[in-house]
C-alpha cells in the first residue's frame, strides 16, 4: 500500500525543533514536491504542553505523553531534538523497535551509544539518520558515506565547535585575552553559563569521534578521543602564532595511515595558507583528505536554530523517500572493521613551545642539549621580552614524536635555569 | 533473486576512465565493503583495442563494439566517461532504455540534453547520476539533491572552471599578463591549445546550467546563460581591484528572488573576506545560500584524473545499491516547475569601470553627470596614472540595473573627453 502522508513526531521542542517546525511549514510545498507526499508533524513531546512556544501551533500537537510520539502509528518518523542521554536514548531505541525511523541531531548521544542505536535500527530494519549532530547545518555526515565512499580516507580535519572558534578569533584580531572573548561569547549566547564542554573540548571531541567512525569505518568511542581545552590559550601565544605565520583554532584531527589511526582535539597552529585558517567567528568547517578526491573542505554554521534545523528536516525528507520506497537502513551502520586507536605518545606533530627562562648565556644550548638528547629537532627559535633577568623564548620543533616530546619537556621543566614551560600548541601543516 | 555481483562497463578510457578504473581496483575490497558485493568492470568502449591504456587489463575487457557494453546482460551500470555529444548521447540514451543506470562525467551531455536523459531514465525506472559532471571530486550534486533538500535555495556562487582560476590567480600573485598566464596553464596541461572553452567562460556555463537546474527546481539551459570570459581581463584591473580590497575570480552566479531567476557566467571582483576569495589556483568552490542553512561552501579539486573518478565510482556505487534494492530513480529529475529567467539588464549588482579620459577640468563632472542621469550613483572613485594629457579614472557604482548602466556606457563613450572605456567588471558581495 502506498502512503499518501509522511507522518513526523518530534520528542523536543526547544531551539532546534523550533527550526524543524519552522522549515516543515514554511517550505511545505517545495519539500512534499521532492518527497513525493506531504510530511506532516502529527505529535510534538515537551514537558509541558501550556509554554508558549513562540510558533503557531495547531490544537493538539503538544503532548507531555511520550507515547503519543513514539507508539503513534500516524508517526513514521521520530526526530530526536531534546538531547542529552537521558531520556533521550531509551526514548529513541524504543521508537526504532518500533518500527519508527530515527532523525537526530543529538551528538552526544550517537557518539555514546551509536552502537546500541545502530543495532537496533538494523534489527528492526529503520533507517538511523544524524546529520545535524555534526557541523550543524554543514553537509558532512552524507558526503562523507556516500559521496566520498570510494575513497580511502587519510585525514579529517575540523573546525567543528562555533564557540571556542568565535573567542579565538576575537582573541587574534582584537588581542583580547580568554576571559574576556569568553565573558563576550556567553553575553552574545555563543557559549552558556558553564562554558566547560565547549572550551574543554568535550563537544568538539564527541563529534570527532563520530566523523572518525564513519571516515575510518571502525567505531571510534568518545573515551578513545585525546581532549585538551583552549583554556590555556593566550593572546601572546596568538600574536607568536601570528608572527610565524599561523593561526591557533581548536583542531578536531582524525588519521589514519598504515601506523594506525588517530583521534584527537586540541588547540593547534597552522599555516596562514590552510583553507581552514580563514574560517572565523561561529562558522564551522571540516577538511578531508582522501586518496582519490585529494583535499575537499565542506563550510558554514555549524549551530543555530534554523541551520541545524535545515540538516534535521534533511534526514527527515530522506527517511520518508526510504519509508516510501520500503527501504529503509540503505546507508545505516558502515563500521565494518575493528581498528586501534593509537595512544598519542605515539602520534607526531610539530610543536610551539614557549618558555620563561633566566637571561643568562648558555640557557638555551642547555635546552636544546635536552631537546637533542630526546631526538626533538629545532625548526626555529624566537627570543624576546628581555626584562633584565627573565627572558621569553619561543621554540617550534620538526616533526617529532609526541612521546619524546613530553619525555624532553619533564626534564627541561626541572632545568634550574627555566622558569616556567608557559604553553605548547601542535603544529598542524 | 538477489544479485552477487554488479556489473559496469565504461563507455570511454579517456583521464577520467582510467581513474574509475584504478579506484575500482585499487579500493576494491573497501568498495564491495560498503555495497554489498563486488563491483566490477565486465567491459570498456575504446576505439582502438590495442593501445597501452597504462594500466593492466584483464583480457578481453576492451571492446570496440558499443553494444558488448550496453546491451550487456551481465552490466547493469554504464558510465559515460567520453565526453562530447556525440556519440555520447545516443549511447547513453540506449543503455537507459535497455535498462541500465547510467553514471556520466559529461556536463555538455547533461547541461544541453539533460530532459532528454531523464525522460528516458524516469521511462526505463533506471538511475541517472552526475556528480563529476560538475567540480570534478567536489561533492555539491548530491548535497545540493539531498542535504540542502529542506532549503529554498537563494543563490548559488562558483569558481567552476580550474583552468581560469589558475591564470587569474597567477596574474594577481605575478602581475601576469592574460597572454603569459594562458601560456603557462597550457605549459602545465591546465589549458588546451584551444582554450577558449574555458576563457570563454562557456565551460564554467554548462555547469552553472546544471547547478541552477538544480537549486532552483527547474530547468535552466545553457542558451539562458549569460556569458563573459576573462580575455579582457588586465592585470592592470586587477592590481586596481586589490587596491580596493577585492580579488577577480570568473564566477558562475545563480539566484533566486521574488524577482525571479537569474544565471550568469562572468569575471567579478570579491571583497577578500569573502570565503570565495581564497580559492586559489586550480581549486573550484562552490557557494549555496539557503532560507534555513544560510551559507555554505563546497571546495576541492574541480578536476583531474582521480578527483573526478572520486565522484563517478560514488554514484556507481550510489546506483549500485539502488540495483540491489530495486529502487533506482530514488533522485532523478527535480525540475519540478518552469520559471522563466531574467535577462541580463534586469540584473542588479555593482560595477567597476575604468576609463582612459583627456586630464582636464570637468571630465569626471561630465561623466558623473550621465551616470546620474541614469540612476547609476558611485561609491568610489580613483584617478591616477595621469600622464601629461591623459588620465585614468576607476569607479565604483552602488548598486544599479544592468540596463541602466549599460545605457550610460553607451553616452559615455560618445563623449569627446572620454578616449576609450578600459574595462567594466561587475563587483560581487
């Protein structure tokens, strides 16, 4: 029998799912033609049915019941858009064993618990779809299964948390350090009142591993992820950065080469001339290396109401395509193979250190002396800011092992002559 | 019954042929992975079986009879990868009607006959797929078909053609002349001898004819194009335009408004902080502005053996799973109305005009005077290089109609003060 009404539930109504009603009624008529039939939003779950919504909603559509949604037989499509993992994950497995597909944009669940989700999405033969939970309205997740399936991919490379990218920008052109550019994010909404998953890394790290599971083919699981925060980060280390012809951004950094694969997030420099160095303030961008496609980078918002939405209410039309074809699960699951994660000792990178020392002779051959002795090698030396007795020097490495990196700076560290290891940022080239 | 193998034949074993060649066979185990089974090339159209084609080849793999590939009961997909129209079209009109889904590189084919190919295609419930035809490796077909799916698409803006944005890229970094950076891409293979597809502009329209097509739901054919190429293109203009903040690219432009749709291929001066303006050498992007996701931008190789190969095997691989699903036709034709497109003069947007004036008083009065007169109003305006009893002066206008700028330049040029008008470039933000 063929339907004539895609039936869509909704288990959220906050910003997203705002957007997700926004682009369902505004974009009506344009979205049935390319379905084939009309998509319709039978059942919104919220806590509490008599808020204000800031949208017109028809009598009815607001249930506090979960049921409505998730048993409804009017409802094909389950959109997730509460996050969280709980409810949000017993939620949306039932839906699945229900026979519902699952669109959601919820990144923390689907970098937790993808496994669960995808095997019971097999199980019952539903079509699991997440697009927005990366890069928000930024095709990334598609392009990457399907239009880059016959590649091998070699590296992913993203600029994918809005927030830490807006105050790092600030912070490079304005000079402002990281509680101000924080402090003016939280006043402009851009980071919340505890700013820790965004300026950790955490968020950037669940959507690595996602990005990673599906260019590797392996499930790569977020405690697999090595995470380090911009919190660290200053406005001198931006203008040395500068100077030497970089910009630091919160890098999301997945490899994988005949050593292993990679996984990790943290603040790093790279040349001027990279295409992600221009991507500033919220926007988003990921960069793939594949072995036939060479260099593509995919760009935009990667948050919003109506971007994220615009992924959302993507999935949705494609699960309705598949649901009116009776073919759902045709691009579900794609990690085939079991693959190591690399600890990050054994990764290698550049390096920027900088260091506060005694102003005296022969402070930096004792540092390079240690720096030698661990097979770290000096690409460059900056010395500057002599103040009588102090002095800064600003070191940055050839490509090295991370291992012996850190095996050096332990004992550079208890040199009498250096005061203090004042950062160190990976160089990306 | 289900399938265990799916079967290709090329039509072609040109650049892009070897590539899908290699990729088949290099990924091949990766491949079968994601579809399901082996995908494999049961037999390849070439005119002359007995030259080295530089990659090994199973015996009797090559064929000169067209019909061993489309009438092939063991191929299910044919891949278009010769290019031109003829024969090309008739072959693949015939694999389509003889059942088979068809996967082509070719954007004359496509941008000049593309109704054609999917009446036959919709006709035969087969899968007619084109992801290389346009940016070579760069996925924005498919992204365009599915991910933005939700989005009324507002405009559409790309750097389409490599071969331009090499040479305009080497004549603002060098200062070359248009001579010297057409000789140097001929040099490096960038060009051909007859380049004047690509200076022309008329390669950059045959993709811009299909992106819009698709964007906008209806179908844009090349001869609705505007075109302008890059020949009068100075590197004196663009030194002006960098003086000025902006960069040239050759720019495919496609909008959308209430005021209907426009399409047009010309040279343009960017601002630099547009993400476009980076694209350099023979990178293509490709820029979408949607009601929901806002903006977003595609960037990669926009040609080359393995970047386009990157995107065919994708949709043989696409086509393949719709073959195993009996369910190909899942994407075809989207051009579901019929809008009509404006002509160039009820286009708006800014100008920069360069004009070589007699040095005396009241020639810039005289010439501002007739713009006024036209409802052109300037932003800017630059003399220099005055040489004794000659002078340069480059404007820059608000905003105007086409036509109105168009009906001034005619009055202008008829002014005794005014000896030649150098250049005028549209100016886009």
């Amino acid at each position: 029998m063929s339907k004539n009404v895609i039936g869509v539930g909704l288990l959220g109504m906050g910003t997203v799912g705002r957007g997700v009603y926004r682009i369902l009624t505004e974009n009506r008529s344009g979205i049935e033609q390319k379905v084939g039939v009309p998509v319709e939003i039978k059942k919104i779950l919220v806590r509490d049915t008599a808020k204000n919504r800031g949208v017109q909603l028809e009598e009815g559509v607001l249930t506090a019941d979960v049921d409505e949604v998730i048993n409804n037989p009017d409802i094909d499509i389950v959109v997730e858009v509460m996050g969280g993992i709980k409810p949000a994950l017993p939620y949306a497995l039932k839906a699945l064993k229900n026979g519902k597909s699952l669109v959601t944009a919820n990144k923390d669940m689907v970098a937790e618990h993808g496994k669960e989700l995808f095997e019971a999405a097999e199980a019952n033969n539903s079509d699991l779809l997440f697009e927005a939970s990366v890069a928000g309205g930024i095709p990334i997740i598609r392009p990457l299964k399907e239009c880059l399936a016959a590649n091998r991919i070699q590296q992913v490379i993203g600029i994918i948390n809005g927030t830490t990218n807006y105050m790092l920008t600030r912070m490079s052109k304005e000079g402002l350090d990281f509680q101000t550019a924080l402090a003016e994010a939280q006043a402009l909404g851009y980071a919340e009142a505890d700013p820790s998953s965004d300026v950790e890394g955490y968020d950037a790290a669940r959507k690595l591993a996602i990005l990673a599971s599906i260019a590797f083919n392996t499930r790569v699981s977020l405690n697999q992820v090595y995470v380090e925060g911009i919190t660290r980060i200053t406005a001198e280390d931006i203008s040395y950065a500068a100077d030497l012809n970089y910009v630091v951004k919160l890098l999301g950094i997945a490899k994988e080469s005949e050593a292993g694969v990679e996984v990790h997030v943290h603040p790093a420099m790279l040349p001027k001339t990279h295409p992600l160095a221009p991507v500033d303030d919220v926007y988003n961008a990921v960069f793939v290396s594949g072995d036939a496609v060479g260099d593509v980078m995919f760009f935009g918002r990667g948050a919003g109401e109506l971007p994220t939405a615009s992924a959302v209410v993507a999935d949705i039309m494609s699960a309705a395509r598949s649901k009116l074809k009776h073919v759902p699960g045709l691009y579900n699951c794609t990690c085939f193979d079991e693959k190591p994660v690399k600890s990050m000792g054994l990764t290698s990178t550049k390096y920027y250190i900088r260091l506060n020392v005694d102003d005296r002779p022969g402070v930096l051959a004792s540092i390079a002396f240690v720096l030698g002795n661990n097979d770290v090698s000096l690409a460059s030396v900056i010395q500057k800011h002599t103040t009588g007795q102090a002095a800064e020097i600003v070191l940055v490495t050839h490509r090295v092992l991370e291992q012996n990196l850190q095996d050096a700076l332990k004992i550079i560290k208890e040199l009498s002559t250096v005061n203090e290891i004042a950062n160190v940022i990976r160089v990306e080239e």
